[in-house]
C-alpha cells in the first residue's frame, strides 16, 4: 500500500490532520508540543486510492534536544525512531504553519528531511485566512518545495486539493478501490465539520454475543494496560521481534493507544499509556493519555494487565483488574521483569496470591510470569491468552446446564431465605463474551448460595478466570452478580 508519512516540526496539526483524513481521533491532539512521539498509522482514501497515513512526533532537524539526561536522549531516540519511518515512507507531506510563517526549524528539518531520498509535497497547514496564506506560499518556496497546497485540518479545508496533488507526485504507485474499506474516508469533498469527539469507555460495557456485538468491541484485539514504566511498550515489542514502539526509562513515554498486529496467533495488540492513581495525575495531557488508554480497554475483548515484579501486585493494579472484570472483558495478568527478582515461580504465586486474597473476583485469572527485555517465556504468555479467550467465548448448552443443575442442587440444596424455601426451576446460557447465565427462581436465593452456585459453574465448565454474569429472573430475586 502507497504510504505517506506527515512530518513537520511541532505543533504544526500533523494529527489534526491525520484525525481528519481518518474521520476518527485515532492520533492524541493537544495544543501543546511534542504531544505525539510514537508514530501511528492508519488508512484513508484519496479520491478513490487506499493509502496507509503515518502520524510522525513533531521534528526539529537538528538530532533532538542536546545533552547527557535522560530527557535529551529521550528526545533523540523520539527524533531518529520518526525519521526511520518517513524514509520508509513512499512520499512525505510536509507540514509547516502558514499562521506562524517560515521558521528557522522548518529550514533545519527540511533539510534533514532532503537526506532521506523519498519525494516530499509542501502542506501548508493553517490557511483559513486565504490572503495571509498565499503571502506565506511565496515565503515558503524558499524550502525548494514548490509553492505547496494550503489546508487547514481544523476546518477541513483544502482537502480535495491535498489528494489530487499527492495523485499526480504518486503516479501510479496508488490502488484504487472502489468501496471504502472500514474505518478510512473518502477525501474528495472539502468539509467545514470538526473532528469526531474522542470516544470513551461506558463502566458497565458488556459484549454481545457472537451474531453481533454492539458495544464496539473489535476481535481479536488485546488491550495492554498497566501503571507507567512496568514494560508495555517493551512486552508489545518482544512480540512482535521489532522495535515497533519508542521505549525509555523514562515513565509515561507512551501517551496515544497504539495498535498493531502481531503473528503466531496473537492477534491485534493495543499498547497504552501508563495509568496512574487519580489524585497523582497532572495536567491535561496526562488525563488525555488515560482516557485512551480506558478507551482502548472498552474496544478490547481481552486485557493484558502488566505489573512489576520487583514491586508486586499493587493497589492501582487491583483496580485496574477489577474495572476490566466489572467490564465484562477476558483477563491475563502479566508479571512483567521477572529477570530482576530471584524466582519467576515466586513472582507468579506471590501476584496469584495477592490476587486472591485482595480481589475475589479474580481467583482463577491466568496469571504468567515472563521477561519481556529477555524475551523469557512469551509463548506461554500467548498460550494461555489463548485459553482464556476460549473461555470467555464458550457457550454451553441448555441441555448440559440443567442436568449440571440438577445434580448441584441435589447435593446441596437452597436453604431458607427469610422463612421460605427457594426452588430453582432452570438456567440457560443468553450470551457469551462473557458467559452470561439466567436462573429460573421461585423466590430469594442467599448471596452465599449464589456464589456456591457459581463457584460450581465454573468448575463444572471450565469458566475459571474470565467474567460471569449470573441473573435471576426479573421479580422472583434480588441477585445479579457481575464477576
């Protein structure tokens, strides 16, 4: 696929751009420099062609910020990971800000850009006022660019003529398509509307079943999530046998939800910003960051929590766990850094244990103990990601759930709840993604037995460790467990 890296130094609305030409924020926008720093991609279509759109950090020509810290090498590795994907790009748009004019570091990164051999078309973003951007258009020919087209992302103007520029410098390096695959947009018509609000997570999103979920869960997708510097972005890059994602000492380098695919039957993975406790996030950016990462947990249909050996399983972690269980989602617990402790099969039993003993409702959840830096065992990892998955798909049916009813409740029959006897008349299975199970009950049950009646449920069917969803029919009980 023909595709087109935006480059350009910060804060010119590359993204702004790039959100636009998707019809989705698919990339993080703020009003403040250096926002993005791991580059995204995504498709969209050009007057009829499929291109594949690649969102670059903002690039200052020079190497990155100078200096020993941490935060200059930070900003030099941000620098050189962005410019290895514009050289693999097949044309690069290059963005500069007709309102601010022509800056010493749009000379700077042009030229830096010229070193990288591939063909680059001038975008001159910002031109709502059409008078002071053609004035600009002759300033920036000074770049050796050409006159460029002028757009505003933020308006959508200029559109139409960005695709038919980018037509004739591609030639016939563009595919055409003759309907819109899913999620990109045809760009022919300019646009006054504003960019989709970024779309968050429901608390009590649950999937539907397998003719059609409703609640934007997307196969196949797993969402990684965890406090900051615990390794996600390293975990997603040991998979994929690539340094796909910008990795740092440095906690929070992450900040968009990045998605890519990965082979062995691994499936889409969603690498996320560091989430921390409420009270210590600061700043705007921090709170944009956490709620793409919430976001991306809402769209997955299992969640990859990634804790820190060398601190163990932590209050924010079980938080984390338990809003992926009340979500309905599937759930692995990855005891990441196992290099840096003494035993791998002591940080597995010390998380399963802190895991059992502070959240009941995570008793049974695959719990593995890997290294992502050493690569130390992943396959196991991808192993029982894959039975929890099967799990949380697995329908029963209403044949097996009533014999296996019968024998339960002659073992141990309902006890008197407020003076009478309940009697349990049947249970079906309504949905999975999570199991979802309806029991026909004349009268109350204890909560005690409810849970006597679950915790053999997944026994009975190999349940353990993804959410089940128990409800008793409407008016006869009280009871609708969500674990």
């Amino acid at each position: 696929m023909f595709r087109i890296a935006l480059a350009g130094r910060p804060n010119v609305g590359k993204s702004s751009l790039f959100n636009r030409l998707l019809s989705r924020p698919l990339s993080l926008v703020e009003d403040t420099p250096g926002v993005t720093r791991d580059w995204i991609s995504g498709v969209a279509l050009l007057n009829g062609h499929e291109v594949e759109l690649v969102d670059t950090a903002g690039l200052r020509g020079s190497g990155g910020r100078r200096g020993a810290d941490a935060a200059a090498g930070l900003e030099r590795d941000i620098q050189d990971y962005n410019l290895a994907a514009c050289r693999e790009a097949d044309l690069i748009w290059f963005l500069v800000d007709a309102r601010a004019g022509l800056l010493p570091e749009d000379a700077a990164l042009a030229r830096e850009l010229r070193r990288l051999n591939v063909p680059i078309l001038l975008v001159l973003n910002k031109s709502e006022n059409e008078r002071l951007a053609r004035a600009f258009s002759d300033e920036a020919t000074a770049l050796g660019f050409g006159e460029g087209v002028m757009v505003s992302s933020a308006h959508g103007l200029g559109i139409s003529d960005l695709a038919d520029a980018t037509l004739e410098r591609a030639g016939d390096g563009l595919t055409a398509t003759k309907t819109a695959p899913e999620n990109v947009t045809e760009t022919v018509t300019e646009t006054v509307t504003e960019t989709a609000p970024e779309k968050t997570a429901a608390a009590g999103d649950e999937s539907g079943d397998e003719s059609g979920d409703k609640s934007g869960v997307r196969a196949g997708v797993k969402a990684v999530i965890g406090r900051p510097n615990v390794g996600k972005s390293t975990l997603v890059n040991a998979l994929l046998g690539s340094e796909r994602l910008l990795v740092s000492e440095i906690a929070g380098t992450t900040r968009d939800a990045i998605s890519v695919e990965v082979g062995s039957g691994v499936g889409s993975l969603v690498d996320t910003a560091g989430l921390r406790k409420r009270a210590r996030v600061s700043g705007v950016l921090e709170r944009l960051a956490g709620g793409r990462s919430i976001a991306a947990l809402g769209d997955a249909e299992q969640v990859w929590l990634v804790v820190d050996a060398t601190l163990g399983v932590e209050k924010q972690d079980l938080i984390l766990a338990s809003r992926v269980i009340r979500e309905g989602r599937s759930l692995v617990v990855v005891v990441n850094k196992c290099d840096c402790v003494a035993s791998y099969e002591a940080a597995r039993l010390d998380a399963e244990e802190r895991l059992a003993r502070s959240l009941s409702q995570a008793r049974g959840v695959a719990v593995v103990a890997v290294s992502a830096r050493e690569g130390r065992d992943l396959d196991i990892l991808v192993e029982r990601s894959r039975g929890a998955g099967v799990a949380w798909n697995r329908r029963v049916s209403t044949g097996a759930l009533n014999r296996w009813l019968r024998a339960t409740v002659e073992e141990h029959p309902p006890p008197s709840f407020s003076g009478r006897a309940a009697r349990i008349k049947y249970i079906t299975q309504y949905k999975a993604r999570p199991p979802s199970f309806m029991v026909s009950c004349s009268g109350r049950l204890p909560r005690s037995y409810v849970r006597y009646l679950e915790n053999r449920l997944r026994a009975e069917f190999d349940l353990h460790g993804v959410p089940l969803r128990l409800s008793f029919s409407k008016g006869q009980t009280k009871h609708d467990l969500r674990h």
